[in-house]
C-alpha cells in the first residue's frame, strides 16, 4: 500500500499515523457534488478495540 496518512487515533489501521489496510475506500458525504475533503469519509474504517 501507498503511504496514506490517518490521522483518525480510533481507526484499527491506523500505524503511527499511516494507514495500515491492505486497501481503502473513500465515499462521499452525501448526494451533492464533492468539492473538497470535507465532503467525503473513508469507508474502511474498523474501530480499535477498547481495552479494559
């Protein structure tokens, strides 16, 4: 994989700030044209366990 920067700390994939998953897919927010980042959401994300 590519070196993907996630930013998102409760993503399962997410490596020192690199996306660790095999693939990702990004989507848009909504039904309207996309202008900017934004506007769209990575549908790979898996919540990091919580541990107790």
């Amino acid at each position: 994989m590519s070196d993907i920067k996630c930013m998102c700390e409760e993503c399962s994939y997410n490596e020192s700030k690199k996306c660790s998953a095999d693939s990702i897919e990004v989507k848009s927010n909504g039904d309207r044209k996309v202008e900017s980042s934004t506007q769209t959401r990575c549908s790979t994300f898996e919540p990091r366990e919580t541990k107790m």
